[in-house]
C-alpha cells in the first residue's frame, strides 16, 4: 500500500473497525447476557471472547510469513533506537 511499513495500513484499519465494533457490541451483548443470565454468565461471556482473541494474536504472522520478534521494534525500523 501507501504506507512506507508495507500492508501496516491494513493491519491498523482492522483494528480501528474491531474496536468500533467492539464498543458498540460488548456493553449490549454484556447487558442481555446480565439480564438474562446475571453478571456472571457476562463475565464468563467476555473471558471467553478475550481468549479467543489471545489465541488468535498469539498465531498472527506478519505480512512476510515470520513471526514477530520480541522486544519491540526491529533495527532498521523509525522509532529503533539505534545503538552503537
């Protein structure tokens, strides 16, 4: 795309929508399943979205296939502080 990261565009886009939707859906989503059900069956409802959405993050690649290093951004990278 246009962005000087690759397809980092796309990846914040979905994210953008997901946490609009997510705001809109999981306060009225929660509050039927409390009316309903009670409090706890909407906690119970809500760690098991949260566990699917770790296990999906969990299995994310990046745009190349590889998977995401640890310990933040990669050399090369704005924002890397360069050491040396």
């Amino acid at each position: 795309g246009d962005s000087p990261f690759g397809r980092s565009g796309r990846g914040v886009g979905i994210y953008w929508i997901a946490s609009d939707v997510a705001a809109i859906a999981g306060p009225l989503v929660s509050g039927l399943v409390a009316e309903r059900a009670g409090f706890g069956a909407a906690y119970a409802v809500a760690v098991v979205i949260v566990l699917l959405a770790l296990s999906v993050v969990s299995r994310a690649r990046r745009a190349d296939g590889s998977r995401r290093r640890r310990g933040g951004l990669e050399p090369g990278t704005p924002g890397h502080p360069e050491l040396g």
